[in-house]
C-alpha cells in the first residue's frame, strides 16, 4: 500500500459565497485516457440519488481492507486535537453511493489490502465465490491533509477505488473532495472532514458515470 501524505500543501482552495469548490483528479480509464470529475456545492451532505439512474446493471462485490476501515487521520485546530476516522466514514458512504449506482452490491471485509488482492487469484479459496461478482471493488487512502490559516480549517481527502473485472481488466477511478470552514462558521472540523470524504466518493460516482459503457461487459 503506497504510503499516506498526512500533511503537505493544501490544494488551492476556492471560496465564495459559503460555497466550496471540490476538484475531482484525473482518473485512469479503460481507454488509457485521463477524466476530471469538478463538481461545485455547499457544505451540506452529498445526496447520492442524483446518480445511477438507471443503476449499471453489474454484481459487484466491495471489499473492505482492515487498514482502510480503521484509518483515523489526526489534525490539530484551535489546540484541540481532532480524530476524524476517515475509514470508517469512507466505507459507510462508499455501501451508500455504490448501492445506489450498481444493480447490486455487497460488502465483505477483509483483513487487509494483499489477502482482498489474494482473493482474485484462481488459486485461493474464496476465488469460486469472487467469480459470482461482475467487479469486485478495493478501496484505498492515498492522500489525506489538513492545514489552518487564518483560523480556516482546510480539509483534503484522496483515496481510489479499483474495479476488477472478471476477465482481468480493471479500471481504477479516483475521488479528491476539499472543504475549508471558519473559526466562526457553522460547520465544525469534524463535520467537515465527514463531508470531504462525500464530495470525495461524490467524485468518484461521476468518474463511473462517464465511464458507464465500460462496465457492462458482452459476457456478463
């Protein structure tokens, strides 16, 4: 698992009208090319409804590793310490999006990232049963940071998910969501290190929209 950025420079950082401009990455596609996902909102809860209409209509198999749910990101504002678990938000929302945008999905965990890796080979034992799932998904934190300037509050969460494809494609998607919050705002640190984490799964359900097509498979 490629190793965390837990602080660094903030990505720039646009804010107007009580309103956070959240930038979704350039993501890998089947076709070798490259999509960004910009999406513009308030900082409110992501309402996941807008998406899957209709839902893809593949079986898909979310795995969740025990270093992805367990991740707890820590961050300092105001001098009082804040423990945002980012894992468990990220595999609550990803059963949430990922149901709304596929026909159907299910969820084991896994104790870590290389046993949900070993499930794919033919040889291990749970492969029978991987086989009954159009795409088995694995997510991943590749980047979290958090920086205070002038008693704003940045958040920023990356993370991907890889789908696996039956006949060994994959394609891999990822999701970036930023939000900033003042001393005196309504939203707290915690609440908006909660909503980073949706625009970021946000940015991912556009990244599988424009890819559609490339989910739905002539064999399947």
């Amino acid at each position: 698992m490629k190793r965390m950025m837990c602080m660094g420079v903030l990505l720039a950082l646009i804010v107007a009208g009580g309103c956070a401009e959240i930038i979704g990455p350039e993501q890998k596609t089947l076709g070798g090319g490259n999509v960004v996902d910009t999406a513009k909102g308030p900082l409110t809860p992501v309402d996941y409804s807008q998406y899957g209409k209709p839902p893809i209509p593949v079986r898909v198999l979310l795995l969740i590793p025990d270093e992805f749910s367990h991740y707890t990101y820590m961050s300092t504002y105001n001098g009082r310490q804040i423990q945002n678990p980012l894992g468990r938000d990220a595999e609550n929302e990803l059963r949430k999006a990922l149901r709304v945008e596929f026909e159907s999905l299910e969820v084991w965990p896994v104790r870590s990232e290389t046993k949900a890796i070993e499930m794919l080979s033919p040889s291990d034992p749970y492969n029978s049963e991987i086989r009954n799932y159009d795409y088995v998904v694995i997510p991943e934190f590749i980047h979290v940071e958090s920086s205070v300037n002038n008693d704003k509050y940045s958040f920023g969460v990356d993370f991907w998910t890889r789908f696996y494809a039956k006949d060994e494609s994959s394609i891999t998607i990822k999701g970036h969501g930023e939000t900033m919050t003042g001393k005196y705002a309504a939203s707290t640190p915690e609440n908006s290190a909660r909503l980073t984490v949706q625009y970021a799964v946000s940015a991912i359900l556009d990244g599988i929209e424009k890819k559609r097509g490339a989910f739905v498979h002539s064999d399947f």
